[in-house]
C-alpha cells in the first residue's frame, strides 16, 4: 500500500510539472505576439476599412453608379466614324485587233454616320427607372454587409471579453486549490492529516490547472478568430478596453415593428425589386408602340485611276453625300408573344407582392421570437446574478469552515464547482444579451446607426 500512494504522489507530481510547462509554452507564445489594447468602436472602424466583403459590396456599388445614366437606358444616339481604303488592279483580255487593257484603281471612303432612336415607346423612360432603382438596391446590399459585418464584429469582441472573464475565474479558483494544497501538505507534516486529504486536494488542484489549460485554449481561439474578422495578416493579441457588460433596454413591440418595416434592409432590397417588376411590365407595354428612328451620315468618296497599259495618265474624282432618313416601325402580328410577355411580367410583379407580404409575415415571427428571447435572458441574468452572490459568500464561508475543520474537502469541493458554475452562467447570461440585443437593431436596421 505504501508503495502505491508513493506511486500515485510520484505521478501527481509529474503531471504538475507538465502542466506548468504547458503554462511555459503558451505564455511564450503571446510574449511573441504583438500586444495592443482596443477599444469596440476603433475594432469596428478596422473592420469596416479591411473586410474584403465590404470591400467588394463597394466596388458592386461603383458599378451600379456607372451603369445609371440616359446613356446606358438608350436616350442617345450612336455616333461612328468609318474609314474605308480599297486596292484593285484590272486586266482585261484584249479584243481582236487591241492589246490587253490594265487598270490601277486607289480609294478612300470615309464616312460618319448617326443612328437615333427618337421613340420606342417609352421604354427609355422605364429602362432608366430600372438603373436607378439597380443602384439603391446595390447601396443597400452594401449596408446589409456593413450590418453583418458590425454584428459579427460585435460578437466577436465580446467573445474575448468572455473568455477572459471566464480564465480570471478559473485563474482564481486554481490559486484557491493551490493555497488548499499547501495547507493540507502542512497540515499532514503536522500529523493532522493523512494521505488520502493531500491526494484530495491535489487532484482537486490538477482539475483545476486543467479547466485554466483549456480555458487557456478557448481564450486564444476567440483573438485568433477576432484577427480574422480585422483581417490581420499576423496574430495580435488584443485586449479589449470595453466592460464586459450591457445596457438593459425595455423594447416596445410596436415601436420595434415600425422601426423594422421602415429600416429593415431585406425588405427594402424586396421593395425597390418590386419597383423593378413593376417597371418591367411597362417595358413590355412598349412593344406595343410602333418605333421611329433616325440615320443620318456624311460619305467622302475619293477615287484614283491610272491606265497602265495603254498608258493613258491618271484621273482624280470626289464625290460627297449626306443622308438623313427617318425609319417609322411597327409589328403587326409575332404570334401574340407580346401580350404573353406582359402578362407574364403582369404575374412576376404579382409574385413579388406575395413574397412580400411573406417576408413581413417571416420578420414579425423573428421580431416576436427575438424580443421575448431578449426578455427572458434578462429574467435568466437576474437569476444568474443572484447565484453568483449567494455562491460567493458560500464559498467565503467555506473557506473558513475547511481551515477551521468544521467541513471536509469534498463539500469544499462542491461549494468551488457551484461557485464555477454560477459564474460562468452570469457570464454567458451577459454575452447572451448582447448577442440578443444586436440581433433586434439589425432587424429593426439601426445597427449601423447605434455603432
């Protein structure tokens, strides 16, 4: 028997040493990194100027902005300037009593011409509606991404701050296994207590040193995954200047609702699409119309003629034109594919009221969902707060209660792992909150203007 509990102390010793190397090795690695303090709204504003998506949302939006002129909807006309060179050589087979005919030919023919369309049945008009409304969808695109983009930078930095939270408390807790170990080791080399209290306490204190371990773990993960969301090129260990806490907002379902149909970007994005089918079915109106065009133009011809064989000399001829004709069209008869055409536009556009009304129907539900959610996670920190209370002064109390003997290391034991608990779920409550609360001011589209 003695020879196992040497066995056993060896071991423990052992896994103390590794664990403490382990300790060694991760601080070695964040001594490496840069370390810098950041504060949420400076994290906002990096992330804003370097997510690639934002970025590429932006350049879209350029687009957009270019293609929305009378140009593009077909108001001007085509303008082009020709330039033709030509080469030709002849020889002609000679008659009876004449010799064979040679002929050398040079022209140039430049020419500019105009082509307008001056009515095409108002599909200019709509066209040019269609581009503008292209364009506030793709400016909305863009702040849906900056939302997204706020949001999860939000979550993120909280992210750390729970962490660290949760790594003080076990950090805390391992000191107080610490300081239990040692007090049992003196109290053993007293004669006041045995083997089987020093193994206690110390595989209490290993549990301990291996929840900080992973914790550790968990810890360097959320600034790994907040560089990536900054789009750092190399691994800084930030550490955020914000408290780790949160505003309690009592909402109005109503307000809320109102503030969501106004200033949600989803249903804004399926409103102007809506403008856009409805300006569709005016663009297939237009076939109906008959349309006039005009071609006007400016032709140069210069010729140059050599007669080579007889030689005959050279002659010289310029010929100028102009045009300008008018060009009325109209379909008579395509197999009635032009009134299939409207009424299918007819029916997109009916297609995309519905959707509508079932993206309404589908924020509502979330709004109703979300605000009670948030409603209850304010009820569940509450509770959360009033544990963490009671188990603190518990463990306070325990703590004299195991130095003074009056309780053993197993209800100690259990008095630390409440207290854990009760922690990490008040800290969780928090982070759950904020999650919660961003969640309503990207649906209700005031995310952007809260950060």
């Amino acid at each position: 028997m003695a020879t196992k509990i040497k066995y056993i102390l060896f071991l423990a010793i052992i896994i103390t040493s590794f664990s403490f190397e382990i300790f060694a090795q991760q601080d070695s690695v964040i001594t490496n990194a840069e370390h810098k303090d950041i504060s949420l709204s400076d994290a906002i504003k990096t992330s804003l100027e370097r997510n690639y998506q934002v970025k590429i949302s932006e350049k879209e939006h350029e687009i957009s902005e270019n293609n929305n002129s009378w140009g593009r909807a077909g108001r001007y006309p085509t303008v082009s300037l020709n330039l033709t060179q030509g080469n030709r050589y002849d020889n002609t087979p000679p008659s009876i009593t004449d010799e064979r005919t040679e002929i050398g030919t040079i022209s140039l023919s430049p020419s500019l011409n105009a082509n307008w369309v001056l009515f095409n049945g108002f599909s200019v008009r709509f066209t040019k509606k269609n581009l503008e409304e292209y364009k506030n969808i793709s400016e909305d695109y863009l702040k849906l991404q900056i939302e997204n983009t706020i949001y999860q930078t939000i979550l993120g930095y909280y992210d750390i701050l729970l962490q660290k939270e949760k790594l003080n408390i076990l950090n805390q807790i391992m000191d107080l296994s610490r300081d239990r170990y040692d007090y049992v080791k003196a109290r053993k080399e007293l004669g006041s207590a045995v083997t089987f209290d020093v193994l206690q306490v110390k595989d209490a204190f290993l549990s301990d040193s291996s929840n900080y371990i992973l914790q550790k773990l968990n810890f360097d993960n959320s600034i790994r995954v907040f560089n990536k969301l900054l789009a750092d090129t190399v691994y800084i260990s930030y550490n955020p200047t914000d408290e780790f806490n949160t505003d309690f907002v009592n909402f109005n379902y109503e307000e809320l609702k109102t503030k969501m149909l106004e200033n949600n970007k989803t249903l804004k994005i399926q409103n102007m699409n809506q403008n856009v089918l409805r300006n569709d079915i005016a663009l297939q109106k237009s076939s109906l119309y008959p349309s006039i065009s005009l071609r006007t133009g400016i032709d140069n011809s210069n010729l140059r003629i050599k007669m080579i064989n007889p030689d005959a000399g050279t002659s010289n001829t310029q010929n100028y034109d102009a045009y300008a004709n008018l060009t009325l069209s109209y379909t008579i008869f395509n197999g009635l594919n032009r009134r299939k055409n409207i009424q299918n536009a007819t029916i997109e556009e009916e297609i995309g009221k519905m959707q509508i009304e079932d993206i309404k129907l589908s924020l509502n539900n979330q709004l109703l969902s979300m605000l009670e959610l948030y409603n209850a996670r304010k009820q569940l920190y509450n509770v959360a707060n009033e544990s963490v209370i009671t188990s603190k002064l518990n463990l306070e109390i325990a703590k004299d209660k195991f130095a003074s003997g009056a309780i053993n290391s197993f209800n100690y034991r259990d008095i630390q792992l409440s207290f854990i608990n009760a922690s990490f779920k008040k800290l969780e409550a928090i982070y759950m909150l904020i999650s919660s609360h961003n969640d309503l001011l990207i649906l209700t589209g005031e995310i952007i203007s809260k950060y």
